[in-house]
C-alpha cells in the first residue's frame, strides 16, 4: 500500500477511534432548575399570637313546623255530636216564644259556632212542658222554633241550614213534675242532622 493509502486509512481510523471516544465519554446530567421560594413565614413576634382560624358557619337550627290541631269536632260521628252538642239549647218563659236577653246571648254563640262549620245543617226543635193541650203545645213549640231560627237568620246564617220542627210537650228533657223540670222542657233544641 502506498503512502497515500496508508495515510487515508490512519485517517478513517482516527475518525472511528474519536467517535468511539465521544460516544463513551460520561453524558453530563441536566442542569437542576431551582425550586421556588416557600411561602414567606412572618417572624414571630414575642407575646402576639398569630390570628385564630375562621370560625366555621354555624347553620341555624332547624326548627319543626307547628303540629296541625286535631279538629275533634270533625271526627265525631252525628250521634256524638249530638251527644256532646256545642249547640246549646235556649230556654222560654212560660207560654212564651219570646227570645230573652240570655237567648239571644245563647244564640249569638251557636251562630259563631255554625259559621265555622259551613256544612252544618241544623234541625230547630220546638219543646213545650206538659201543661196545656196537644194541639197548643205543638203549635207553640213551633213558634218557639221559628224565633230561634229567624235570630240566627239575622245573625247571617243561611236559611237552607235551618230547619224546623216542634215536637210539643212530646219529649220532656225533664220527666219531673216540678217548675225547674217545666224550665228545663221550655226548649229550642238543637240537633244537628248534618255535618
């Protein structure tokens, strides 16, 4: 081989050998990036304490809604409500239709009574004692019953939830024979047919 042959292959060689060199030579490690500054702590300060830590949201309590009333009147059946009646019945003199003060006061409060409850219908029943005729005593219970009814009219309840009927000296609240037993079957009754 000639000079020149020789000295191309000592070239190439040395090509070789010097990559050879650099690819074994030790890879550098990549430069750290500085981490970022921590959050700057206040100095403490001797005798201040640092400030509390937000209270947390208290939610107002939960308060239950009033119970519902029990409307007893509404449970009762027609017989138990006649029973125990609101409707109280008012009294007369002797071989009177004519409505007292303590009546009307009576009256007053069994229409208050009948205005709240709408659906009400009443039977008026006209009662007289024992003391005179059949034939009197009917017809006197039913102008006893037709006074209680025109009052609660004027009191503004309606005509269509007022009946009447008079039952005379037929059916004594008292049996007695005596003037308070007289008082007592000198009645408008109320009776309510219904509800």
């Amino acid at each position: 081989m000639g000079n020149r042959a020789k000295g191309s292959l000592a070239s190439i060689v040395a090509v070789f050998l010097l990559l050879g060199a650099a690819g074994c030579a030790k890879k550098q490690p990549p430069v750290a990036r500085p981490a970022p500054p921590a959050a700057a702590t206040p100095p403490a300060t001797p005798g201040v304490r640092p400030p509390a830590p937000p209270q947390p949201v208290s939610e107002p309590p939960v308060v239950p809604p009033e119970p519902v009333p029990v409307d007893d009147l509404a449970m009762k059946s027609l017989d138990e409500l006649n029973r125990d009646s609101p409707l109280a019945p008012v009294f007369y003199e002797y071989d009177s239709a004519d409505l007292s003060a303590d009546a009307q006061a009576q009256l007053t409060k069994n229409a208050a009574i009948l205005k709240q409850r709408p659906t009400w219908v009443v039977t008026i029943e006209g009662h007289c004692d024992e003391r005179g005729t059949a034939e009197y005593n009917l017809a006197l219970g039913e102008r006893r019953a037709a006074a209680a009814r025109t009052y609660l009219l004027s009191l503004g309840i309606g005509a269509e939830r007022l009946k009447t009927v008079s039952y005379g000296k037929e059916f004594p609240f008292d049996p007695g024979k005596t003037e308070t037993a007289y008082m007592k079957n000198r009645r408008a009754h109320f009776v309510i047919t219904v509800k």
